[in-house]
C-alpha cells in the first residue's frame, strides 16, 4: 500500500494499477444476508484510503475476462479477474480479486485465459443485492491498451 500512497505511473492517461495492489489487504465481509429493510453494514473502512483514492479515476490493468454479457459478438459486461484461475472450475475469488466491467462503448471480443490490458473509470463502493455484497470494484470498460513489455 505504500507505494500506492506515493503514486502510481501512467500509461496514456490512466493510472497502472494492478490486482495484486487492489487485493493487498484482507476483506472481511460482513454476516450475510442482510435483513429487508436493514441498513446494508459498513464494509468501505476496510479498503485502504490509498486504493479508495482511485474512486472514480482513470485506471488501466491487466486481467482476465469472463463475459457475462454479448452483444453482437462482443462482450459488454464481465467480471475482469486477478487470475484465470479463479471462478469456475478454479478457486472461488476473493471479493477484492475481481470487478464488474461494464462497456462504456464497444464491447471486446470475448476472449478467455488471456491477459487484457483494459483501461476505464473506477468505482469503489460496496454492490449490494437482495442483502449480499456483490463486489467494492466496478470498472467503466474505455478499451484495451497494448500489453506492457514483458507480459
């Protein structure tokens, strides 16, 4: 997390951040379901204020797709993850390995168990439905950016 609070280089406008700086601390999720009616339980205080900072910047990262969602032959919605390993027949991730992207444009080609450089607009904040925590990071989908060197 230090190096987060320190900055973070850029790569054609978007801060480069990567999974392992997003999934660097420990999540505890709360008791769930929550009750109808019941407030949902705080759960922000536990992403460090240096990852909660990038809340609604601009960010590029590499990770795998899996597409929840297509539209003429691309993917729209997906869940963009740390590891292709994860979901599936893999293990189960943990809620800050991954995030819900949403195009904002065009989607991407379906691809799977390929790395992606995907660049968008972050959103930290806790997704509730009917009582259970569906994720702290949502992504903006902009587009792909070429792979650094060395990927």
């Amino acid at each position: 997390m230090a190096a987060l609070a320190r900055g973070v280089p850029t790569v054609s406008g978007y801060s480069h951040l990567s999974f392992a700086q997003l999934a660097g601390f420990k999540f505890r999720p709360p008791p769930q379901p929550v009750p109808a009616g019941a407030p949902a339980p705080e759960v922000l205080a536990q992403v460090p204020a240096a990852i909660r900072r990038f809340d609604g910047r601009k960010v590029v990262l590499t990770g795998y797709l899996l597409p929840l969602r297509l539209e003429q032959g691309l993917a729209v919605e997906f869940f963009f993850l740390s590891s292709p390993t994860l979901c599936c027949y893999g293990t189960v991730p943990e809620v800050n390995e991954w995030m819900l992207v949403r195009m904002r444009g065009e989607g991407l080609p379906p691809v799977q168990d390929v790395p992606v450089f995907l660049a968008g607009r972050l959103t930290v904040k806790p997704r509730w439905e009917e009582g259970y925590l569906h994720g702290i990071y949502e992504l903006e989908g902009h587009g792909l950016l070429p792979l650094p060197a060395g990927r």
